[in-house]
C-alpha cells in the first residue's frame, strides 16, 4: 500500500479525547477537552504542478480548558519522503485568519502559488514502525520561544504532545500527552 496514503488515511478524520478528559477529570486533574478535525484539500488548491506527490490538510484543533474554549488552525503538507513521511507548516493563506480557517471557509480555490512555508516551524519526520508512526521537531518562534511536537499516530490513536516554553520554561502543554481518538 502507499505509505502516504495510509499515513492520511490514520490521521484524516474527526478525533477527540473524550475519554481520557473525563478520566482526568474524574482524577480533579485540570486538563483540556481537545478536538481536531484533520481534512485533505487539495481539492481547494488551484494550480498544484503537474504530477504533484503531496497532500495539503487543513488541521482544525479546537481546545476547552476551564469552560474556556480556543480554536486554532493550520494547514499543512504531508510528502513521502525515502525514510518516512514528512510534515511542512505552510502560513494561513492571505484573506484567512489562523483562528477562524476551517476547511468549510475556504470560499475560493487557493492557489498554490500563493501558499507560503512556514518558517518558524522546522518540518517532522514520521517513521512508520510495526503500524505506529512516530515523528516531532523543535521549532524556534522567537529566540526565546521554542515550540515542542511529538506525536505517534496509530489507527486506534492519534497521541499528540505540543509544548511551547519561554526562555525553558513551558508555558503551554501538558505532562502528559492528548490521546485522540476517532468520533
């Protein structure tokens, strides 16, 4: 099978933590109530070049903390690469803003030659092993911002830590990570 294929076809979907939440909940932990909805969207990107390999998804994450809820979203490239797959951040497409971009929004085709990397975000590697893929990297925002990924996706389980830290002190994230599963 195509290993990028079957990597989207694991993480393409909808997917919350609901049971973990209220485990944590159920423990008076303080820990957030998290959704992401992961949709492909080459469909809306005009001008893709000929034989083009990739696969954009629109990631929409949605958080609850303390009643308190958060959205953000962002768009990225899934490529095989020879030792795995990897992710590109791409920016929020001009006319869109990070907080409101859903896959719903997008009125219009993009057009891929406006799509612009990331450059505060250094790429993940995932490497697939016994049906788990495993991949993060750290990003400098600012020179004092560093931003932590590192997830493992299975097809029971999308596990997902993101911690930000200021000056090395975390200021976002938690101890442990969010376990999402398909709804």
């Amino acid at each position: 099978m195509n290993e990028l294929k079957e990597f989207l076809d694991i993480v393409c979907g909808s997917f919350n933590n609901k049971g973990q939440f209220e485990e944590m909940e159920k423990e008076g932990k303080l820990f957030p109530f998290a959704e992401h909805i992961n949709t492909r969207c080459n469909g809306k990107i005009k001008n893709l070049p000929e034989n083009f390999k990739g696969e954009f998804i629109v990631e929409e994450s949605y958080y609850t903390v303390n009643g308190k809820k958060s959205q953000s979203s962002h768009i990225f490239l899934f490529t095989k690469e020879e030792d795995g797959v990897l992710l590109t951040s791409y920016e929020i497409p001009e006319g869109y803003d990070k907080k409101d971009f859903k896959y719903e929004s997008i009125l219009e085709e993009i057009d891929f030659e406006d799509l612009k990397k990331s450059e505060k975000f250094n790429p993940a590697l995932f490497i697939e092993k016994n049906g788990v893929w495993e991949g993060g990297s750290e990003s400098m925002f600012s020179p004092v911002l560093k931003f932590k990924l590192k997830e493992r996706f299975s097809k029971d389980c999308l596990e997902v830590s993101e911690v930000m830290e200021v000056n090395g002190k975390r200021t976002f994230g938690y101890d442990e990570p969010i376990l999402y599963k398909r709804v």
